[in-house]
C-alpha cells in the first residue's frame, strides 16, 4: 500500500486551500472528498463573501486568520483570475439602539485593524434603494464566487499530482505506530498525517480515532438568488445589525460576482447535518426580510432556493460565537483537526491553510516542489467578452460559436472544458459550477439536453451514470427503447 | 454586414410561418436565424396528433405540422441560419448572433420576434424540501423521450395540467411508466378540454383539482412529493396532506415568452401576457420590430398561432405601420385577462385575440368605448384554456376622438 505524506479528509474551501498550499512542496497529499465534486456543501452554498474581520471577537482564531486571509485575496485573484470584486459592506441601522450597535462593531473592527471604517448619516449612503437612519461602512468587505475559488484552488493542487478521491467517503481511521490507516467506501490508504478538514463531519472524523471533547451544532442557512434582472437594486453588500442570540450576522443582501443578489441566509439549528433543504416559511421570511432592508424588492425575481449548513461548535441554547479550533490532537499525534470552521471560513482558508502548513512541517520535513505548476488564470468567459474577443475566439474554435446555455449565454466549448477537469467530475452540477451553463432564470430548461449529449459524445457516458450533483443522484431510468449495437 | 428585408428570429411554426408570408408578400431576402441545428421550434418534439386541423383539416403530429411549413420555406428560398443564436438587437434594428463561423451582423428593414416561450420552474411555485434529480420541466422531459431515446423516470408525479403536462402523463404511460396523477392548484384543469380527456380520463390517471404539492423529498433522486388540498386563498388545509412515492416529477406551470432580446432594446412588454405590447400589425413599440408566436402570447393552437405570425410576416413585409395621430388603448374589462393588440393606430377590421379569467357558461363578449357598445358577441360558453379570437369593425371616429376600448364579458 502507498503511503501519502499527508491525506485530507474534505474537498471543501477548508481542505482544497490546504491542498493547494501543501501543492508547493514535495509531498504525496490525497484528499478524500465524500461528495461528486470539491466545494459540494457549505462551501458552495454561502454568501461569497470576503470578510473585513468586524464581527470577529479581537484576539480569536477567527479574527486572525480572517483579517490576514482577507488581505490575500487580491493576489489570490490575480494567480488565479479569478474576480474578486471590492464592493464594500454597509451595516444598516434602523433606530438608535441599532446605530449603538453600529459603533460597536467598529470599535471592534478597529480593534482587529480592519481599516477604513465610518459611520455615515442614512441620506448620505450610496445606495438609493436603501432607507435607514445610520449605517457602517466597511470598505475592506469583497465577493468572490465560493465554489470557483475553491474549484480553482483543488484543480491548481490536482494539476500539481495532488490526488483527489471523488465519491470517497471516510468510513474507518486507525493510528497504527507512525501513519493513519484509512478505511473508505472505495479503498484503503496510509498516510503520515491525517488533515480532518471534514467540516460538518469533522467530530465523526476525530471519533474514529479518539473520544471527541466537542460536539458539531449544525445550523440551516437558506438563500433565495435573483434573477439578474434585479442585480442594480444594490452595488455593496447589505447587512442588518447581526443577530446576537443567533450568533449569526442576520439575513443580508449580497450581490455575487456574477451579477445576481443573494438574500439571506437564515438560521436555524437542525439535528441532521445532512438536511439541507429549503423550506416555505423561511422563504416567506427572507422575502419580507429583505423587503424591510430594500422596500423596493420585486415579489416574482426569485429564480432559486437553496440552503448551507454551518458547522457550530456552540449549542443553540449557550448561543454566541465559538472560535475555531485549530490543532494537532494531543492523543493522536499526526491529526491535524480543523474544528467549526464556519464563518468566515471562505475568508479564512488560504491563511488557516498556510498555519496548517506550518503545522505540518513540524512534523514532517517539507521541501519545496520545484516543478510546481501555477494555475492558467481562467479564461474570461465568452459572455463577459467583447465582439471582437468573442469573434477572434470563435476563429480559433468554432465550438465557441455554439451557445449552449442560453440565458448565461455559455458556449459548447466553455461546457466541454468545464467537462475536461483534472478532478474528472463529470456531474451536471460540476458543468453549472465551472461555466455558470444551468444558473440562469430557466434553470437548465434549455441547457441540460446539450450538456447530456455532449457527456455522450465526448465522454461515452452511459446515460445511467450521469448524475446532477451527489453518487446517487441520477438523472434518467434508461433508454425509452434500448438500441442493440 | 448583411442587409435583409426581413429578419426573423426563431425558427419554430410562428417563425416559419411569418417568413413564408412575408415571402409571399414581397419581401425579396428574408432570413431566419434559429439556435438549434433543427427548424420547427418545439414541433419535432411533439408526436402527438391535432396540429393543423383548423387550418388544413387534417390532424397532423407536430413533425409532420412542421414539415409542411419546413418545404413551403424552402420552395420560397429562405435562408436559414441554424445552430445560430441572436445575442442582441439595436433600435436601428441591426441584430448581432452568433455561429460557429462568427459573430453575424444583420442589418434588417423589418424584424420579426418569434422566439417562443420557456417553461416555469420549481422556484416559481416556489416548493420546498430537497434538491433532488428526478424534477424536470414537462418540455425537457419530453425532449428526453421523443428526441434523445431517453427516460426521465418510471413513477411519476405531475405537477400543473397544462397542456403540455397533459400529453407527457399519456406519453409517459404509452412508455411503460407508472403516472401516479396530475396536481392542479386551481378548481379547473389548465389544459384544453380535449387533452384532460384524451390523456388523462382514457388512462385512469387521477387528476387531483384543487390540490398542489408542498413539499419534495430526496436528498439525491426524489423518492416523494407530498400533495395537499388548497383553501380559497391557494393555501394548503392541514390534515389533507398525502404523501407520494414517487422518483420523478414534472413540472407544467406555464410558459413565459422570451423577451430578453425585446427589454433589451426597451420594447414594452405587457405584464399579463408576457409578451410584447404590438398594434393591430403586431409592431412593437420599437417601429418596424413585429411579435408572432408564443414570444407575444402564449397560445393553445398551432393553427391560430401560424395564421397570426402570417399577418406579421405579410406586415413586416410591407411595412405597415401607418399611424393616425391618435394612438387608443384597448385594455382588458370584466372577466378578460388580456387582448391583444394592446393598442390601435388605425379604424377599420381588426383581429382581436384574448383569454378570460374563468370558465363559465352563456356569456356576451362586448367591445365599449366612452359608454357605447361597438362590438358584440354571444358565446355559449368560454375557458381560460381555449383562446377567443374574432375580426371587429372599429370606426374612424373612434380612433379621432382618442377614446380608449374596454374588452368585457357580460351575462
């Protein structure tokens, strides 16, 4: 049996930033990721958003990483092109308790030195949709897509030999002498260090090993997305005064990179981290939420629902906001766990990756790799192209003269390299998650028979084993009349 | 740049029909641009019979109804761009596309919109529970199964009885699979008359009035939708809930006109149909750009939507947009949804097409302006499902002293 330097268990933002970090050196890394593709649970279904640090408590784990990690995303964006867009946070305040709040939260942002902070009379934001009496300005918040940034991240390691495992669930850890041996749905592995970057499963992961002295609170965050119609409602993110009993920062609207608003998320503690569903009276909830923040909100712009799960290391009755948990298990010499990393985990990922590699090469000793590979900054898609781009493209590959999803105006070629990924996911949802072909308002309607046939075409899929986003989530039941070749 | 007389976009029956009638009316280069490889829309699709009946007077399947028009557009030598998708219009209406040869200019007299129409989704009716697969559209499944050789399913659940979730219960039954009943919020079916008997009664498929579903469960493939009775205000009654295994659902909520390309460039678009606000030649607000199809209105029959794309045709051909100076609005009264045309430029014999609220018996279809009924008719009974269309005569005087027109149902 090989053994792996290292294995990481979860190909989330959390676990892919390691990946990619640990891509630098010359070390054998394999990640195991559960799902049919990285980012397939709370890292694709959150806000996007880059913190600045004000809600962080001064001296936590969160406050750290979060403000060093925000201060990485411009070059993180440059390496990878992808956009990273700074539009700032407003925190609204409705009456005069809320605007103490206000000043609260800056002190607290000035103590993290988050910088440019300020507290703006109401008729004097920048945003016109937006009525209250006083707001905080954040200049230092900004969007990122989470699931591009976390994809980028995980193809960038696999390009530089960094195994991924789709579809690979941890099922069994042992800790035998010096290395893991690591039971899985599919095979068996061995590894120095075992990184438990497993997120809502991280305390299954640590009770494989040893007696966990913590316990996982999952907590429901649902999200309406707008069709991009209404993406002017607003320029920078909306937040309300955060809910303090909740430990969350209340239903917001953000817009995302691509052009769309997002409202929400709510919160809601549930027992089953696997439950992500949406449901009616939440959806009611943040419609007139998000009225109260922008009055002017259309009833009919909702074009999809969704919900993420946050990994909380606070019950719901202690409440507030616990602090991650970052370290090598003192009974298990060699796990590396990563602990409620809820948010602003997306924030903190490439500075909590870096500490975690120091963490590492205490343990192992890690050379650089010399022959790393830098990603291929992505490409500007075809809809963000002007003509003369879009033409000159076309010349060269006339498959990008073919639209295949028509509302996000995304062409043949986009779909099929999205299809080419080193992690080989090759589920409808991977498709949507890298080209945007399925995200717009008819929802796949004229998309998913093209990107089915060009799954056979190009790939000789059997149309049984295509799937929209999980194993087991097939699409079709067969062939209406089966063919004999 | 290429420079036509005619541009027409989409290349579906409504399409088809209009650059054939334009053809005929004199249009020398008329030129379709449709983004599949195929012509005829969503008809080859359609295998189901009862196209074309009022126009020919024979039953034909979609394909067949298509091909006709397919032959009649290439006897009058129109071009075709396949595989081509329009990526905007400007008001001085030049279109740019797109092709696996390059971006296209097309410089045109007249335009004409016949893009059709694109199905609700799950987030429109807003149901919740889980994401799993195993929900699609009624049109993607029927694309799946007639084009592509490809089962969405064996035990189905549909959602909505538009005519389109009508036929797919019955194709899906002819397939072998399990179609466990048709789900309608509203006290009547959607669809028209004939396909709740024809698809529905023929089969013992349980039609469910009154009823919708509230919530979908499957983390990865559905595996049950729960179906509930409504309240009068369209809520779900406790107690009624009934859950049904199931591992597909379809949806047929209704279809939309696609009107990107038309807001793009500031057409105004009416709220209820969706569609266009057009004239009595069918112009939109922007001279010279017409709407045929189910781009302008989402209609029940083929017949009736041809012969209004061959007026578009035969107007864009001609440029009609002669204007009197007043402009009258016709807006829908008691018990219409909507009319079409929106508004009138010119009196004369005017083709009205409209659907009502409700379905109800022996009412009187009336056509008033400033008190005075100009226009009548007895109708032995009307239902949203089927359209009403009917020529009127609207007086020049009408048009001069600048009254509105009201469009009512009486007893």
């Amino acid at each position: 049996m090989k053994n792996y330097h290292v294995a990481i268990v979860g190909g989330g933002v959390i676990g892919s930033a390691i990946a990619w970090e640990l891509a630098h050196y010359k070390l054998d890394v394999i990640v195991f990721e559960k799902g049919s593709d990285v980012a397939s649970a709370t890292s694709k279904a959150n806000s996007g958003v880059i913190h600045s640090g004000i809600n962080s408590k001064p001296g936590s784990l969160k406050a750290f990483f979060c403000v060093q990690g925000n201060q990485m995303f411009n070059s993180l964006s440059k390496e990878f092109g992808i956009p990273v867009k700074w539009i700032g946070k407003y925190v609204i305040a409705k009456n005069e308790n809320e605007t103490k709040e206000l000043e609260n939260l800056k002190r607290v942002g000035e103590k993290n030195k988050v910088p440019g902070l300020k507290i703006i009379n109401g008729s004097k934001i920048s945003e016109k949709n937006v009525p209250c009496t006083q707001a905080l300005w954040v200049p230092t918040a900004g969007i990122i897509s989470p699931y591009e940034f976390t994809i980028a991240l995980a193809e960038n390691a696999a390009e530089n030999n960094i195994k991924f495992c789709l579809e690979t669930k941890v099922t069994g850890l042992k800790k035998q002498q010096d290395h893991f041996l690591i039971k899985t749905n599919k095979d068996e592995y061995q590894s120095d260090i075992l990184i438990n970057a497993a997120g809502l499963n991280c305390r299954e992961i640590v009770s494989m090993v040893e007696e966990p002295d913590f316990n996982v609170y999952p907590c429901r965050g649902e999200y309406l997305v707008l069709d991009k119609k209404y993406g002017n409602l607003v320029k920078s993110m909306i937040y309300p005064v955060p809910v303090k009993e909740l430990g969350v920062l209340g239903v917001h609207i953000t817009p995302t990179t691509e052009g769309n608003i997002l409202l929400g998320p709510s919160a809601e503690y549930i027992d089953d981290s696997e439950d992500k569903i949406t449901t009616k009276s939440m959806m009611t909830t943040l419609l007139k939420e998000a009225k109260e923040i922008i009055p002017k909100l259309p009833d009919r712009a909702v074009i999809n629902a969704y919900s993420g799960i946050r990994c909380k290391l606070e019950s719901p009755e202690h409440g507030g906001l616990a602090d991650y948990r970052i370290q090598e298990s003192k009974q298990t010499p060699g796990l590396i766990n990563l602990l409620g990393i809820e948010s602003p985990g997306l924030t903190a990922a490439p500075a909590i990756a870096k500490h975690v590699t120091e963490i590492v090469s205490k343990n192992i000793e890690i050379k650089n790799n010399t022959n790393y590979k830098k990603p291929k900054p992505r490409m500007k898609r075809f809809a963000e192209m002007n003509s003369q781009q879009q033409s000159d493209l076309i010349k060269k590959d006339a498959r990008y003269g073919r639209i295949v999803c028509r509302c996000e105006q995304v062409t043949e070629a986009e779909v099929i390299n999205a299809l080419n990924n080193p992690l080989g996911a090759h589920t409808l949802s991977s498709v949507k998650y890298r080209c945007r072909a399925g995200m717009g308002r008819c929802q796949g309607g004229f998309c998913t028979q093209h990107i089915v046939r060009l799954l056979e075409e190009n790939y000789d899929v059997n149309i049984n084993d295509i799937k929209l986003k999980s194993p087991d989530s097939y699409l079709f039941s067969g062939r209406t009349h089966e063919v004999k070749k | 740049m290429t420079t036509v007389d005619v541009a027409i976009i989409g290349a579906g029956p409504a399409g088809l029909a209009a650059a054939v009638s334009a053809k005929q009316n004199g249009a020398k280069n008329v030129i379709i641009l449709d983004r599949n490889s195929w012509l005829g829309g969503i008809l080859p699709q359609c295998i189901h019979d009862g196209f074309g009946v009022i126009e020919t007077g024979t039953s034909m399947t979609g394909p067949e109804y298509a091909n006709m028009y397919i032959q009649m557009a290439e006897k009058h030598k129109i071009t075709l761009l396949s595989e081509t998708m329009v990526l905007s219009l400007d008001k001085n209406l030049t279109i740019t596309a797109v092709n696996k040869k390059g971006l296209q200019k097309i410089k045109a007299r007249s335009i004409i919109l016949s893009m059709g129409c694109r199905e609700r989704t799950r987030w429109f009716a807003m149901i919740p529970g889980d994401r799993p697969s195993g929900i699609y559209t009624a049109g993607v499944a029927q694309a799946f199964i007639n084009l592509y050789n490809i089962m969405p399913g064996k035990n189905i659940i549909i959602l909505g009885s538009g005519d389109v979730g009508l036929i797919m219960a019955r194709r899906l039954k002819f397939e072998g699979a399990n179609v466990l009943g048709v789900v309608e919020i509203l006290p009547f079916p959607s669809g028209l008359p004939r396909n709740v008997v024809q698809c529905l009664d023929d089969y013992d498929i349980p039609l469910y009035l009154n009823h919708t579903i509230t919530y979908i469960q499957g983390r990865e493939r559905l595996e049950s939708v729960t179906i509930a009775q409504i309240d009068k205000n369209r809520n779900p009654l406790p107690g009624t809930e009934k859950k049904i295994k199931c591992d597909t659902l379809l949806l047929s909520l209704g279809l939309i006109p696609e009107n990107e390309l038309a807001t793009n460039i500031g057409i105004k678009i009416d709220n209820i149909t969706g569609g266009p606000v057009v004239n009595q030649f069918l112009e939109t607000s922007i001279p010279g750009v017409y709407a045929c199809g189910n781009c302008l209105q989402v209609y029940d029959l083929v017949d009736e939507l041809s012969s209004d794309a061959k007026r578009a045709g035969k107007n864009a051909a001609q440029k009609n947009n002669l204007k009197t100076k007043k402009i009258i609005k016709i807006n829908p009264g008691k018990g219409v949804r909507y009319v079409i045309p929106q508004v009138l430029t010119t009196p004369g014999k005017i083709h009205f097409s409209l659907r009502v609220e409700k379905p109800e018996e022996s009412k009187k279809l009336i056509i008033k302006s400033d008190g005075k009924e100009i226009f009548s008719k007895k109708l032995a009974w009307v239902n949203p499902a089927n359209m009403i269309s009917f020529d009127a005569e609207i007086p020049a005087e009408l048009l001069e002293k600048g009254h509105d027109v009201e469009v009512r149902l009486d007893d």
